[in-house]
C-alpha cells in the first residue's frame, strides 16, 4: 500500500492510499483520517451525505431539515 498526501495552496489537504485489488483494507486509515478531523469538519462531512441521499431520492432540499418534536411530560404528585 502506498500512501500520498497533496496540500494546496487554498489550506485544503487531500491523502489518497493506493493498495491492491483484493488485499484487505487496513482501517487504521480511515480511523487515523477521522480522528485527524476537528468536530465541525465530521459533522460537515455527515451534513453533506445527508444532502446527497436526499437528492438522490429525488427530493427537495426545501423539505430537509431537523426533526423538532415537543414533549410535555409532568411528574404525578405522591
């Protein structure tokens, strides 16, 4: 496996790991990338996923939002 990582001049960073057709991945990868990201960039990243499947089922972006539920629970006197 052969690992590379380009840095451009706008700040971003990209690291891209080359391995062989049927060799098992390593997850040390994927868990040393994740980790190496600050809490915003994760939720970013998951926002942006969110963003695509809802396009490919074909729906709005108008539609995507949050679930606000409302709950009023009140403790029964003893």
């Amino acid at each position: 496996m052969r690992e590379t990582r380009d840095i451009f001049k706008d700040g971003r960073t990209i690291t891209t790991r080359l391995s062989r057709f049927g060799e098992r991945p390593d997850r040390e990868f994927d868990i040393q990338f994740w980790q190496g990201l600050t809490s915003e960039a994760r939720a970013n990243a998951v926002w942006e996923l969110v963003v695509d499947y809802w396009q490919m089922k074909g729906k709005t972006l108008d539609e995507l939002r949050l679930q606000r539920s409302v709950e009023n629970i009140q403790r029964g006197r003893r």
